[in-house]
C-alpha cells in the first residue's frame, strides 16, 4: 500500500469558466490558469503521482508547454491512470477537500465522483468530495482564489 497527498490553489477571476471535479459549474469567475484550471483533478493527479512516487502535475504537464493550454484536466488523469497501470497499483480510494467560498458545490458533488472515478476507471464509491467555505477570510474567503487537496490509497494489483 501508499498513500499521496495533493494540494492546490488557483486565483479566481472573471471571463474564466469554473470546473471542479470534471464539472462545469456557473460562476462570474475561474481559476487562472494554463490548462482549464480544475484544481480539484489537479490535487487528485498530485495525491496519486505522490503515491507512486513519480513527482507532480508540474512535472508530467508543465504550464510552459503549449500542449496543455486549455487542457481538460480530467485528461490528465487519464495519463495518471496508465502511471497507475504501468507501476501495477490500482487505486483503493481517494478522499478530497474543497475550499471555495461561493457557489455551494454539494449539488455537484455526485457528478464529480463520477468524473474522477471515470477518468480512472474506478467506481465512484472510491472517489469522495467535500467542500468548505473560507468563513468569509482571507483570500479565499473573499472569492478571489480556490484550493483543494486530496488523499489516496493505492495498493499493488
Ligand atoms: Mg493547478
């Protein structure tokens, strides 16, 4: 078995459009960012790179390659998971934070699950969202920025 950890956090602004969890939600502002930004998918890769030992996002999708403008985050996921197969590790489950002031993400929550779990090929039921508020402080608490981290387990096939 091992476990990852992932992190991350993202400016907000307006013009760009907010996807979580694979999810596209309604909102004056996104995260700005080079690919789309979704920086629930972002902590997840991280969490499982960090489990295999195989670096970060940073590392397999630099934001200076013009490959990945505007890339679809659950893509990346997608290279994770064949990282995942090459190493013989499957994914036992994954447990991941959102903290984001507005819009309320429960409803979505659903969604995302399946996204990720999609993306990977895993039953949603390994894939678990949550969502806080920054109580009104602070950068985040103020709209102006998103973050999120993620945990997983992996074992050997
Ligand atoms: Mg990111």
């Amino acid at each position: 078995m091992r476990t990852g950890i992932g992190y991350d956090f993202h400016r907000l602004v307006e013009g760009r459009r907010l996807v979580l969890g694979g999810v596209e939600i309604d909102s004056p502002v996104g995260p700005e960012a080079h690919s789309d930004g979704d920086l629930l998918v972002h902590a997840v890769c991280d969490a499982l790179l960090g489990a295999l030992g195989r670096g970060d996002i940073g590392v397999h999708f630099p934001d200076t390659d013009e490959r990945w403008r505007g890339a679809r985050s659950l893509d990346f996921l997608a290279t994770v998971r064949r990282l995942l197969d090459e190493d013989g590790y499957v994914v036992a489950n994954i447990d991941t934070t959102v903290v984001l002031e507005r819009p309320k993400l429960a409803p979505h929550f659903g969604a995302m699950r399946r996204a990720i779990a999609g993306a990977l090929g895993i039953d949603p039921g390994a894939v678990n969202v949550k969502a806080k508020t920054h109580e009104g402080i602070g950068e985040i608490g103020q709209g102006r920025a998103a973050a999120a981290t993620a945990v997983a387990l992996i074992v050997k096939r």
